[in-house]
C-alpha cells in the first residue's frame, strides 16, 4: 500500500498486486474527496505507473464500481475498457487498462 500525500497532509491511498505474478493490477485507489480535481491523483498514478515500468512492466489494468465519475478519471488518464465483472446480473466492476 502507498499513502497518497499533499504536502504533510495524508490525502489518499493506493494498494496494487501483480495478478498471476505478471500483470500489475491496481486494486485500490482513493483521494478525499476535497482533494479531488486538483492533480493529487493523477501525480499519484503517473507515479504508480513509472514504479511498474521500472519494475520492467509494460502494462497494468485497474477497476471501478461502475461509476461514471469515476470511469471518467480513467478514460481521461489513457486507460481503456477491457471488461466487466457482473454479480447477480448486473454490473459491479468495470476493468481497464493502460500500455505504458
């Protein structure tokens, strides 16, 4: 897990595994939401992204409840849709990825 800061202030927090021990999956990621829309996330992924392709990665794929907000964040970070998971017939994750 990484802590997410601005400044000396805790903001947010970030936990990843590599799914199959090769394909880094970013599994949680939150910003208060006071501190969204200032840069704070997407400084937090880009710099995720720059550890994974340090670790000789080339890909990574992360999800969201399905949540337009959310989903919007993605899609404007580069990251494409690559699937859903469904529970009892509806939609409770959408998956996305990024070649970086």
């Amino acid at each position: 897990m990484r802590v997410v800061m601005d400044a000396d202030d805790q903001v947010g927090f970030l936990a990843f595994t590599a799914l199959w021990g090769k394909l880094p999956f970013l599994e949680l990621f939150e910003i208060l939401a006071e501190k969204r829309g200032c840069g704070i996330g997407e400084a937090a992924v880009r710099a995720w992204e720059e550890e994974m392709r340090g670790r000789g990665f080339d890909l990574v794929i992360t999800s969201t409840k399905a949540n337009a907000d959310a989903q919007h964040f993605w899609r404007k970070m580069g990251y494409v849709d690559c699937g859903v998971l469904t529970v009892r017939n509806k939609a409770a994750e959408v998956l996305f990825q990024r070649v970086i």
